[in-house]
C-alpha cells in the first residue's frame, strides 16, 4: 500500500476538512499517517488509520512555529512515504525539502489565503516570513488544491500554478430528525442561534452575536468551539447579565457537535471583511447547517453570500451592529413564509452540497498526481 503522510499543525480532533481528505483516500487504498500535536486539552483521539500527536515545548508564535517544523522535519526523514501532504502553509516549508530530498510526491492543501489572517496582516514582519517561504515554494508546486474557485483564481493569477478546488463540504447527513431531548434540555420553548466552529477568532462577529441578545427576548444563542474571543465572549455575557440568553461550549467530538447543529433554528457565519481571508471564506459551518437543514444567518462575504444567496436558503446581512442584528433575526422568525421556503431549498440544497459527491474530484486528483 502507498503511504500517503499528512501534516497539520493542529490537534487533529477539529479538522474536519483533514478528517474527511483522510478517510477517502483510505478508501482508495492509500496507507495513511496523520501528524498534528498533541495540547494539555486535547480530546482522545480514535480513527481507522495512522495517527501520531507530537508534545511540543511553545503552544503558539514563533517558537512554536520553528519547533514543530523542525520536529515534523526530522519525523518525515524517517517514516515510510510515498506521497506528503501539506496542509496549510505552515507545514509546508518541511513537506516540501523532504520531498525533494526523496523524490516524493507533494499535494499542498491551502485552506486559506494563510498570508492574510488577522493574526498576520497587523505584524508585517512576520507576514513577510511567511510571504516568502509562499514565494519560494508555490511556484515549484504542481499538485495545489484550495477550498473555493476564488482563492484558487488569486493563487494562480499570482504563481502562476493551476490550482484545484476541494470545498469543505459536509458529509451526507441521513437522519436529520433533532434529538427532542437534548432541544428540550437546552433550548426548550426558545428559538435557538448556533455560531459554531473551532477558529472563532478577533473580526469573526462573535463578539456582536452576543451583544445582540440583549435585545433579543426567548431566544437563546449557542456557541461551540474554541477560538481566541473565547474568554472575551463570557466577560461580555456576565458585563451584559445574559446568562440566561448565551451558552458557550467548548469543542466537542463532531458528531456531537452536529446533534446540537440540528437543534438549532437559524445558522449564524458572521466573518467580517477586515481581511482577505476573511472575505473569501467558505466555512465548514456552512455546509453542516446545510446538511442539518437549519437557514442561516451571513455576513456579506463574498463567496458565502453568493452560496446563500444562489440557493435562497438565509439573510445576508451588511453592517455588524448588535441592535440591527437582532431586528433581523426577529423578522427572520416572524415571517413563516420565509421560513418553509428556505425548508425546501436546504432539502435541495443537503442532496446537491455533500462530500460524497465533492470527494469524486479528490479521487481523480490522486489518481492523476504529477
């Protein structure tokens, strides 16, 4: 069997995109080893093939960085490898001298455009480190793939490589019926806002989701994952007196992540335009809501507007402001009409977004490696 070894830099238990790329090619028949890192609050670990968690020193910065490529460096040198994938850019700097050390195949799975997160287009310099390590090995890739057309089309405009897209889709949910008990413990008579998702970070308007129930009566907003605003979203929630209106969660395993999905009454993707990549985000939230048939809330991102827009199954909405977020929200549950009609689209919508049918393309890309 092929050994394909895939390289995160994350815990492996959220990457729902990584997790799904996994089991379709063991499906294929491909060996497959999965490397992340291993965090003090890490969930266990269970799946079908290959998994190695690496303990490091530095949580996050540079150290952290520098080590983990280091340590994944030396792990690639001796594992068994036919095929390396990169997933991100921070991983790629050692999948990519490796491959050229063995003469090993490279696939590079951008999920974003790495070089324009918050957490960069404020520190130039750093940016700057990152931008040429982009520089010097993406023009000398040949097997790229991205989440959507529009990052692939910046990608190619700019290194001139063809870049194929892979979007985060969501597997095929086939019972979508909601668990009355867990909705009766949680929610009970109330409409229930889900903001779910393991990056909720600085600009992705979960500050403003939580502001927002203060204006909002019998509703109740939930939201689950992790992120940098974490701490911030509960001092909000006690400044503001909402205990009563916000449930915050932290990760959870991703079936029991979709149970409290489909409880839910109305999606929120909230991601404001601060940043490119921000603004031509598909998130994997996106495609569960639409496989757990709740409409949805969007922020006016480019390529998830169109989505929601195009399939007529949610609002977009333009201006971040907590008071005109609840207006909406109460006309969104006021008007029935609108809401059996976007029952019907995500029913359409569930059968033609599914990663049983995006995985069709994956397989022919590895079938087809340069």
């Amino acid at each position: 069997m092929r050994r394909i070894v895939v390289s995160v830099t994350n815990d492996l238990v959220t990457d729902q995109r990584v997790r799904k790329v996994c089991a379709t090619l063991e499906s294929e028949g491909f060996d497959i080893l999965l490397i992340g890192r291993k965090l003090p609050q890490s969930l266990p670990i269970q799946r079908s093939y290959k998994t190695h968690r690496m303990h490091l020193l530095f949580k996050k910065g540079f150290l952290f960085y520098a080590e983990y490529n280091i340590r994944l460096f030396i792990k690639l040198l001796f594992v068994k490898k036919d095929i390396l994938l990169a997933n991100d850019l921070d991983t790629l700097l050692p999948n990519y001298l490796i491959a050229k050390l063995f003469r090993k195949k490279i696939v590079y799975d951008s999920h974003e455009l790495f070089t324009e997160v918050p957490e960069l287009i404020h520190r130039p310099k750093v940016q700057n480190i990152w931008l040429r390590i982009e520089k010097w090995v993406f023009p000398k890739l040949k097997n790229v793939i991205t989440v959507n057309q529009v990052i692939a089309d910046i990608y190619t405009d700019k290194y001139k490589v063809l870049v194929k897209v892979i979007r985060n889709i969501s597997n095929k949910i086939s019972e979508v019926d909601p668990d009355q008990d867990l909705a009766k413990r949680i929610k009970g008579n109330k409409k229930m806002l889900i903001l779910q998702g393991s990056g909720i970070n600085k600009d992705r308007g979960a500050e403003e989701a939580v502001e927002m129930m203060q204006y909002l009566d019998d509703i109740l907003l939930v939201i689950i994952g992790g992120g940098d605003v974490f701490e911030d979203l509960k001092l909000i929630i006690n400044e503001l007196k909402i205990q009563d209106k916000v449930l915050v969660i932290g990760k959870l395993p991703y079936n029991k992540l979709l149970e409290y999905t489909k409880i839910a009454d109305l999606g929120l993707s909230l991601d404001k335009g601060t940043n490119l990549n921000y603004e031509y985000s598909l998130p994997n939230k996106v495609f569960d809501y639409i496989q757990c048939q709740i409409p949805m809330l969007v922020s006016n991102r480019r390529v998830v507007a169109k989505l929601v827009q195009e399939n007529d199954i949610g609002v977009v909405f333009d201006e971040h402001d907590p008071k005109e977020m609840a207006k909406i929200i109460t006309t969104i549950f006021a008007d029935r009409g609108h809401l059996k009609r976007w029952q019907v689209n995500l029913k359409k919508a569930a059968e033609m977004y599914n990663w049983e049918s995006e995985s069709i393309k994956l397989k022919e890309i590895y079938q087809n490696l340069k």
